[in-house]
C-alpha cells in the first residue's frame, strides 16, 4: 500500500495552547481534500446511539507519539458526548504485527491506560527497541505490577489474534495512508496531511461526528 508520508512537526502539531485553526474554520472541512468519504461503509462496534472514532496508530511513529496526549485528552471529553472511541495498530508489513499485540495484551489485561503512553515513551525518549516478540517480553517483565506469564498468554492468545486480524480489515477498509490517523462512524476518514495539522485533524472529526449523527 502506498503510504502518505507526514511531515508534521511536534512544533506545528501542538502550537499554541489550543488547537490551531485550519483554513476552513469559517465553514465545514471539504469532501476530497480535509476527508474523505468510503466508497463502501464500515461496520461499527459503536453501542446504539453513539458515532465510534478510530484513532489508527503504529508505536513506532513519532508522530503518534506527539498525538498521543492530544488525543488522550480529546478521547476523555468526547466519551460523554456519546462518541464511542478506540484505538487501532496499524501493520504496514509483518513487522509491526509484534506490535499489534502488544497493544491488544494491553487491552485484554486492562493495562492501556496504564502502559499505553509508557511504551511510546520507552520508544521515542528512552530509545528502546521494540520492534520485536523478545524485545517486548523483556520489557514487559521489567513494569511494575506485571504479570509476564499472564502477559504471554493474553499475547499468544486467539482473542489477540483475533483483534489483529479486524485491526487490518479495518485499515484497508479505511483505506489507511499514514499514521495517525482516524475514521468515523465507519464511512469518513482524515489524517494529519489532509487536515493541515494534528489539531486540525481533531477538528475535521468533530465537524465529520457532527456529520454522521444528522444521517
């Protein structure tokens, strides 16, 4: 898959103390340019009633780990207002599925929210390389309050496998260029580049959220 590079600084992607406003701040984003449309709808997992947003992310990009509390702190004011969001780990190629799983262990022990951010930071600030099964294993043994047997088994599990699988139906069916990246209520999807920035981003969804609950 031909894949969009992004080029966004952490300097543009968080200027100022609010989210930076994009060009069409004086109207709605456009279709083609600020998002796209699918061609074909996605199934949501999203409860009756509310519009689900995909964050799509690989742990290795610096750019996911400069959104990363942006959109943590997006996700905790869009939760009440019937926004039904998750995230989603991107594989390119084979070599980020270890990855994948890692993320999806996380989940299955309920330790997202407490490890999440941490293995970005392993990556990006402390420079740990954890691209591979054994590298990750090591690392998970060294956290406090890990189990690394119950860890090995939730990432070897068929659950795990599972969720891998539907994380790349969900990546071509979005048609995923880049990350990070996002879709919504299974029909649009916006990243960075076309957004203008990753503040912009978050905006184009909220406008795109808006969108989706009118039908």
């Amino acid at each position: 898959m031909k894949r969009r590079s992004f080029t966004l600084s952490a300097a543009a992607a968080l200027a100022g103390s609010g989210l930076a406003l994009p060009l069409w701040a004086q109207g709605l984003p456009k279709e083609g340019k600020d998002y796209n449309r699918l061609g074909k709808p996605v199934s949501t997992d999203a409860p009756a009633g509310k519009v689900e947003v995909i964050e799509f992310f690989w742990y290795n990009c610096g750019h996911c780990h400069t959104f990363e509390p942006l959109f943590e702190s997006w996700a905790k004011a869009a939760e009440p207002k019937g926004i039904a969001v998750r995230r989603v780990p991107v594989a390119f190629n084979a070599s980020f599925v270890p990855q994948q799983k890692l993320y999806y262990a996380l989940q299955g022990l309920g330790k997202v929210g407490e490890l999440h951010a941490r293995v970005f930071r392993a990556i990006h600030v402390e420079k740990v390389n954890l691209s591979k099964e054994d590298a990750i294993m090591a690392w998970m043994a060294k956290q406090p309050g890990m189990d690394l047997a119950k860890f090995k088994e939730m990432y070897a599990s068929f659950n795990v496998a599972s969720q891998v699988q539907r994380a790349t139906q969900l990546q071509e069916a979005y048609g995923v260029e880049g990350t990070p990246s996002m879709g919504v209520a299974g029909r649009f999807y916006t990243d960075g580049t076309m957004a203008g920035s990753l503040p912009g981003m978050l905006q184009v969804v909220d406008q795109l959220v808006g969108i989706a609950r009118k039908g």
